[in-house]
C-alpha cells in the first residue's frame, strides 16, 4: 500500500496503466451484466478481479483459498433450507471478518511495541516457522468450513 499511495502522491504512477485498469473493470461489469442477464451460474467477479490487479501476489492468495472455501461451504449448502444457507453465509462472514479485525489490530499492536523498541524474539532463529505458519493456515481454513456449517 505504502508503494501505491508513494507513486500516487508522488506522481510516479505509470497512467496508462490506470486507464487499462479503467477498460478492463468496464469490460467485465459487461460481461457480468451479459451472464446475469443470460441467467448463468458463472459470473464474472469483478471486484474480485479489481482487487486481484492492484494487491501483490502474496494477498491474492488469502482472497483466492478464501473464494475457494467459500464454494464449497455453498456447494454443501445447496439442499438445506434458504435460512439455514444465509444463516451459514452469515456466519462465515462472522468469522472471516473477526480474523482480518484481529490480524489488523495485532498489526498495530506490534508496530507500536516495534516503535517503542520492544524486542519481539518469539521465534528467532527457529527452523519451525514455516511449519507453524502451515499449521495455523490449516486451523484458519478448517475453520472456515466447518463454523458455517454448524447447527444452532
């Protein structure tokens, strides 16, 4: 983000970039409008595609296994009622929201004990980390399936 606002403000950005941006975003709210009125299942998602182009690769991937998750707890939901299913979508919704909530807050809490010059040497110089960082991955998604599906 820091880089996007720097070439904004800094009048670094390449514009014909932008405006590419601009012909794309046009041209898939279109074809959107074209498979809705054509009653398809498939619709192209646009503001997923948006948000795609402008993040970096390693936070479209979060987006992309969330989308992913979020198919197949719907594709589970089909033969339940139209309460249950919104009530389900609700829930996931609960829950993703609370995971980006806490991830920013945790954010700002360790930039702020990083400027008062906390040491944070949790997992210095441990080999564990990216398998820890697998592990809570497969909790985080686990989850993610499994909460909107539970009966209350």
């Amino acid at each position: 983000m820091q880089a996007i606002a720097g070439e904004t403000f800094g009048a670094g950005i390449k514009w014909a970039y932008i405006f590419l941006g601009c012909v794309l975003a046009v041209a898939l709210i279109v074809l959107d409008k074209i498979q809705e009125a054509r009653g398809s299942s498939f619709r192209f998602p646009v503001l997923a595609v948006a948000v795609g182009v402008y993040l970096p690769f390693g936070l479209s991937v979060p987006i992309f296994t969330g989308g992913v998750i979020a198919w197949l707890v719907k594709r589970k939901m089909q033969d339940s009622s139209d309460a249950d299913s919104k009530q389900s979508s609700g829930r996931g919704m609960l829950v993703a929201s609370g995971l980006i909530t806490g991830e920013a807050l945790l954010g700002v809490l360790i930039a702020l004990l990083a400027g008062a010059g906390v040491a944070l040497p949790f997992f210095a110089g441990l080999n564990l980390a990216p398998m820890l960082a697998l592990a809570v991955l497969a909790a985080v998604i686990l989850c993610l399936y499994r909460v909107p599906r539970l009966n209350r």
